[in-house]
C-alpha cells in the first residue's frame, strides 16, 4: 500500500512539471511573436528615413479598425488623413498620433515613434560644353542646369577629360583649347554638392578642336622697278600644318613656291602699269586664307 502512494506521489508531481514546462513555452514563444520584425514595424512612420518629396504612411496591423490619423509637423497639427506629403521641409520632426478601435472595439491611440526629413541630393539636368565647335584659341565653358529639391545653394565638382584622360587642376568651368591640337575630344564630368550631399555626376556632350585657318602676317611690295619681283609670303598656322600655297590671279611668268616665295621676272611686261594678284594659303584640312594686291611697274 504503501509503494502505491509513492508512486501515485511520483505521478503528480510529474503532471505538475509539464504543465509549468507547458506555460513557460507558451509564454516564451509569446515573447518571440511581439518582438518579430513584423511586430516592430507595426504603427510607425513610412518610409523610415524620408525625404521632401516623399508621401508618409502609417504600417498598420490589420485587425484594428482605424478612426483618424493626426499628423504633427516639429510638434504641431498639420493635417489628419491617411498620409501626409507637401507639408514639410529638410530637417522638419514628424509624427503621428493613430486613433483606432482594437479586436475588442475599445477606441485606442497611439504615437508613432518620429522620423526626420532627410537632406535630398543635387540632380543635374544638363551640362553642356560651349562653343560646340572650339578652335585652338577658344576658351570652353560648362554650362550647368540643375535643381535641389530642398533648395539648397549648389557648388559643383567638375572634371575635364582630353582624349578621356583626366587633365590635372583643370577644376572649374571655363578650360582652355591652348595647349592642345586639332582633333582632341573634349568633355567634362560635373558632380553637384548642396552642402551634405553630392548628386549623381553627369558628362557633358564631346567637342572636338576644329581647324584654325592659316593667318597671313607679311604685306606685300607695291611696286617694282627692277627686272625681278620677289615676295616672300610670311604665314602662322595655329594647328601647324603643312601649308600649300596658290596664285589664283597672277600675271604671265609668276610663280609660287613651296615655301611660299613669289617670284616674278618683269622683263616681259614691257610698259608701266599696275597688275592685280591673288595667293592663296590652304592647311589642307579646309582652313584657307587669301591676300590680294597689286604691283605697280615703273618702267
């Protein structure tokens, strides 16, 4: 009889231990179900880290029934409805007091934990490199169109490329064709910074340096009273090409050199008089410069 009641003794007090164990669990695993990512999320301000132009929205469970939404705008009613845009700036304190009835009908509310306007970045539009057909001589400049969502005053980051090599210290927006050839292609990379952030960079359209004609620097003699006219024609080519060198108008016998000499024996011109001539300089990519003048013979 007596072995009879240990064990009954025993039984219970096992029972009793599964039952605890039992709670436990259950209260644990209750523990797990409101610290879930989805539990957090629930009656908070999205997106968490908003910007000016975005609209907010309240995460919501979905077994409340919601009464109204009040927004607060650095602590002051701004509006009550479902979602809130156009009513705040850059560094603006938002929150949210959500007014519902819960499973059981009871009306509740709840403020939600504030979000901050976040600074939005730069966005360039365009840049464009001007003139779009630069000569040695010329002088680009970047022109820049771009815009700040939060109004920022914006400075920029800029980055010239020759042949798509970066040049060094060629930073701001003006940059010189000087110390570069015929042919080169040209382009920069802008980057817009408001003070906090920087945009997206943006390349400009490519230019490439255009032929300069060649320049005529001599002034021809006017007159002659020898038997030979002799003019040596003095010339610059910015892009230094090989110079040609043409007489388009011209006395019979004249003749042009290589090296743009003009030579003309007047033996054959038997009376005074004045003669008209026209040279012309050619680089051989299209650039071309003509000189005309006029001889006058004393015989």
């Amino acid at each position: 009889m007596k072995k009879i009641f240990i064990i009954l003794a025993l039984t219970l007090i096992l029972i009793s231990c599964e039952k605890k164990n039992s709670t436990t669990e259950k209260s644990f695993l209750g523990s797990i179900t409101q610290n879930t990512p989805v539990a957090k999320q629930l009656f908070m301000i999205t997106p968490e880290k908003p910007h000016i132009n975005d609209t907010l929205n309240i995460a919501l469970p979905a077994a409340i029934k919601l009464n109204n939404i009040e927004w607060y705008v650095n602590n002051n009613l701004v509006e009550e409805s479902k979602t809130l845009q156009n009513q705040f700036k850059k560094g603006d304190y938002i929150t949210a007091v959500v007014i519902y009835k819960d499973h059981d009908g009871k009306q509740k509310e709840i403020t939600t934990p504030p979000v901050n306007i976040l600074d939005s970045p730069p966005v360039i539009k365009s840049v464009v490199i001007m003139p779009s057909s630069p000569a040695i001589s010329t002088t680009l400049t970047a022109s820049i169109e771009a815009s700040d969502p939060d109004m920022d005053t914006l400075t920029y980051r800029i980055t010239w490329y020759v042949n798509d090599k970066i040049i060094d210290g060629a930073t701001g927006d003006t940059f010189s064709c000087a110390s570069y050839k015929q042919g080169d292609a040209i382009h920069a990379v802008v980057t817009p910074f408001d003070g906090e952030m920087y945009g997206t960079s943006v390349s400009s359209n490519v230019v490439f340096i255009q032929d300069t004609p060649p320049l005529i620097t001599s002034l021809p003699p006017t007159t002659t009273t020898g038997s030979l006219f002799i003019y040596k024609i003095q010339t610059f080519d910015p892009n230094q090409n090989k110079l040609t060198y043409k007489l388009e108008e011209s006395p019979p016998g004249m003749v042009v050199n290589n090296s743009g000499e003009i030579i003309w024996d007047t033996k054959d011109f038997k009376k005074s008089g004045v003669v008209p001539v026209k040279i012309v300089v050619s680089d051989g990519f299209g650039g071309a410069v003509a000189q005309k003048f006029s001889i006058t013979i004393i015989k």
